[in-house]
C-alpha cells in the first residue's frame, strides 16, 4: 500500500520523466559560453532529458535526444574579436573600454538576430513544438525572454560570471554598490570613497543605458516574437514584465573564487560543471610527466589571437621562459620561431587534463571566469594578466584571496612575468592558499547533478513560484522607504509652518495690545 502511494506519488511529481529543454546560447565566439552551454547539454542528456539545443557555436555532441539548431551565421555581423583588440592591449599597454551602450546594442543585435533566425521562427510558429523549460544564457540585454510566454513555460537564465546587480536585479534587487562591485570593476571590498561612489555611478549609469533602450528593445521583441504567439492563439506580455519572471538564476559562481554575498534563493550557485577531465594526449603527457622541475602552462584564452600580438613581444616571452628551469606549455595558434627547448607550443591544449596533471606548478592565464574555476578545481595557483571584462575583477579578487599575483599586459610583459613567476615559485604560500580554497570548492555536491536537480525541481513545480522573492513586487522607492520619508518631511513641515504661523498671529495680537 505504501510502495504503491510513494510510486503514484513520484509519477505525479513527475519523478524520473524525461523533460523537452530548450537551451539558448547566442553568442558567437565567445568560447567560454560555448563551454557552458555544453555543459548544460551533457547533463540533461545524460539525466535522460529531451534537448533542444540553439547555438551559435554548435557542439561535437551527438545524441538522439538532442537537437541543435545552429544560429552561426550571426558571425557575419558580430565579432567577438571586436571588443578585445590585442595589438592594443600588449602592443601599447592600452586598455580595452567598455561602453555600456555599444555593448548593449551588440548583443541585442545577437539577441534579436537569434530570435528571427528562419529555424527558430519556425520552431515558435509550430504548435507541435512543445518544452518544458527554456534556459537561456544571459547576455546583456533580456530579449530572448521573450520565448517563455510564446512556449508558455517557465524559464531560467544561467549567468556565466559572478552574480552582479545586472543578473541579481532580474531574480530578487540590485545589490548594494557600497560592497558589490560591478561585473567588470577591479575594486575589491571594502571600498574606498571613491570607488564607492564609482560603483554608484556606474550602477545609474547602466540603469540610465538600459532604460534608453527600452523602446527599441520592446519594438523589436513584438516583432521577433509578435506573429508566433499569435500564431500559438497567445497574448504577448511586455518585455518588462516576461524579463522578472525567470525560474531561478544559475549562476557559474561559487564563493571559493568570488565574494560571499548574500543571495536569493532563485540563485543556484553551480561553478564547476562544465569541468570534464580528459585523458591527456600521448605527447603532452610525457611533456609533463618529465618536467621534474614542474611545469608552467600559459594560455590567453580563446579571444586573444596569436597572430594578433606582437613578433617582439612574442619573442621577449620565448626568450625569457627559455631562461626558466621549468618546463613551458605555451597555447598558441601557431608555432613561432626561435622556441627554446624547455618551452613547447600547442595550438590546442585540453586545459582541464593539464591543470590536472600533478607536476603542474603555475597557470599563467588572463582570468576568465571558467580558467580562474578551473585553477582552483585543479588548486593550481594563478599569475594572472587581465586584458578586459570581468578577468580584472577575476584576478584581483584571487589576488587579494593569496593564491594569485597579477602582471600588467604591455610591452613590459616578459620582465613583469619573470620577477611574478621567481616570486610565486619560491614561495610555496601561493600553492598552500590554492589547495585550502580548492578544499572549500570541493566540499560539496558535485555541481552537474546539483544543476539537473534544480532543472527538474523547476519543471515538476512548474516555475518553482515558491522561490520567487518578494523584493520584485515592491518598487524602489518603497524599499528605501521614501514614501514613508515624505510623509514624514510632509508632516514636520506642516507643523513647523503652523507652528511659525501660530507665533506670528501671537506677536501681532501682542503688538496690537502694545499699541493700544
Ligand atoms: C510567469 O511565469 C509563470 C509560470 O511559468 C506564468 O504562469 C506566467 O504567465 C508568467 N508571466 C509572464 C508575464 O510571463
């Protein structure tokens, strides 16, 4: 009797169903996101899920359960490479600026390119095309909310960075600029006065960009997604509405590389899944296995082309690791000359495997999010060279954490790199602090079964509507009480007026008294 109410029971909670997910991933060139959205692809597969899968970078999987609706064609019109100028960078030791505006028009553009996309209209257009959950990787801008009213199902974002008030704001509120900083920001609580007051201005400033926008944005949202909702015999909600209506936040974080600050219960912290240790290949592996004095593997990432850097910086690097008694692993696109023997160049290099490999000694990397991750995965300490983005922030924060030390890009490069790399290799404290914060990472679920966990959750209660948090209904002003404020100004100022009043209608009858 009880076994039989527990299975009537699962089967109406839906317990091990296979779920039909719509996974979005627009971004063109953008390894990173590419990597996460794999991610998410391989554990719903191996969950026994149903996915369909939207992308511009289409994976190497291959699965009957899986879908992939490939959108690479936007790279025609959008280049990552745009935003990340190397010859600048390490050239003229020049920065790479970020303008809310111009970015936010990019990936709107991306956004709305996708949505428009001849086989995605096609799939809102076709009433068969049933799902269970959208998850969609946010980008700057909401638009591609727009595809949870139009499959009328719920849906959640996954952030590929460390929760900020862009992310936050769309599950709960923005965090306080006093000690959140920004995604892209290098300041690391506790902040200064004028970092604090940066951190506010550029809080308004986004919020000042995405309200400009506004109207562009939903013009173009009615016209993605107008037709296949009315097709689907559905009303379209405004963008402003369908944007705070998300599910639940995954958030490629974890405390380890980031801050601890507070979270809402709609943000599932999940860093680490797309981690995927393979078997190194034949040639690397004895590389590393021979490196008695350790092995230092170097890698920009996938944005930072080599063609694109400088001959003699290129060759100031090469000269200087061929002076180190370690060994090098260099990835680089293509082999240049005068390579020392300690140092070798590949074009690819399954990063995880080699971070794994236990003569690795020092990660030499620009700090993305998922290489920062990955090194405390691996506890292999970091010497960081930040070029754009949030790797500045990334770097700072391990820095000030003790497991990282952080060399400027420039022309300067291979003598910064040297002084940083005798200093981190002498000190075994770097290594210490890595293998501490690596213990806290581990120390808990592993991440891809907590992701599907609360994939499913989200589906078997139909947009986990418990988790909502309250701070959405409430408008700003009456969370910082300014209404209440008012009254009060209001009031005091009204008996102050009536008090002053009072006095002089008391002087005048005196006066009038006196004259008598
Ligand atoms: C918000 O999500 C819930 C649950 O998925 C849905 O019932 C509701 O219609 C959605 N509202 C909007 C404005 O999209």
């Amino acid at each position: 009797m009880r076994l039989s109410t527990s299975i009537i029971l699962l089967s109406v909670l839906g317990w091990g169903c296979s779920y039909r997910i719509l996974l979005v991933f627009p971004l063109p060139g953008v390894r990173s996101h590419s990597i996460l959205g794999e991610g998410i692809v391989r554990h719903l597969l191996a969950a026994g899920h149903n996915v369909t899968y939207i992308t511009a970078v289409p994976s190497k999987l291959s699965a009957p359960e899986l879908r992939q609706i490939d959108v690479s064609s936007i790279k025609k019109v959008f280049h990552a490479e745009d935003f990340c100028d190397i010859d600048k960078v390490l050239g003229q030791g020049k920065e790479i600026e970020f303008h809310h505006l111009d970015i936010l028009r990019r990936h709107l553009m991306v956004a709305n390119y996708t949505a428009t996309h001849k086989r995605v209209q096609e799939l809102m257009m076709d009433p068969q095309e049933q799902f269970d959950l959208v998850i969609l990787d946010w980008i700057s801008t909401e638009f591609l909310a727009g595809l949870s009213p139009v499959l009328k199902c719920p849906f959640t974002w996954l952030s590929s960075m460390e929760p900020h008030g862009r992310v936050l704001s769309l599950v709960d509120e923005w965090p306080s600029p006093a000690y959140v900083p920004r995604s892209h920001s290098r300041a690391t609580p506790p902040l200064t006065f004028a970092q604090r007051a940066t951190e506010l201005w550029n809080m308004l400033a986004i919020m000042y960009t995405k309200w400009q926008l506004m109207s562009e944005e939903q013009a173009l949202y009615e016209r993605a997604f107008g037709r296949a909702a009315a097709a689907r015999g559905r009303r379209l909600p405004p963008l402003e509405a369908v944007k705070y209506n998300a599910s639940l936040m995954l958030g490629n974080s974890h405390a380890a590389t980031g801050l601890a600050i507070k979270l809402p219960q709609s943000y599932v912290p999940v860093a680490g899944f797309h981690i995927q240790e393979e078997p190194l290949p034949h040639n690397l592996l004895k590389i590393m296995d021979d490196a008695h004095d350790g092995v230092i593997y170097f890698s920009m990432g996938s944005l930072l082309k080599s063609r694109r850097m400088p001959d003699t910086l290129k060759q100031g690097l090469l000269a200087m690791f061929g002076s180190l008694r370690q060994t090098v692993i260099w990835k680089l696109e293509e082999t240049p000359e005068n390579v020392p023997k300690n140092v070798h160049i590949f074009s690819f290099v399954p990063q995880q495997s080699v971070l794994a490999h236990p003569n690795c000694i020092l990660f030499i990397t620009h700090g993305g999010q998922l290489s920062t991750t990955e090194a405390l995965h691996f506890a292999v300490p970091i010497l960081g060279v930040p070029v754009f983005g949030d790797q500045f922030r990334n770097i700072f924060r391990a820095v000030q954490k003790g497991f990282a030390r952080h060399a400027r890009a420039g022309l300067e490069l291979p003598r910064d790199l040297k002084t940083e790399i005798q200093e981190m290799i002498g000190n075994p404290k770097y290594r210490e602090v890595a293998r501490e914060l690596s213990l806290m990472y581990h120390d808990r679920r592993a991440t891809g079964a907590e992701l599907v966990q609360w994939v499913e959750r989200v589906v078997r209660t139909r947009g986990a509507p418990h988790l909502r948090s309250p701070a959405l209904l409430v408008p700003w002003y009456q969370k910082m009480y300014l209404d209440l404020m008012s009254l009060v100004v209001g009031v005091v100022l009204v008996i102050y007026f009536a008090v002053i009043r009072v006095l002089c209608m008391v002087k005048k009858i005196d006066l009038i008294k006196k004259n008598r």
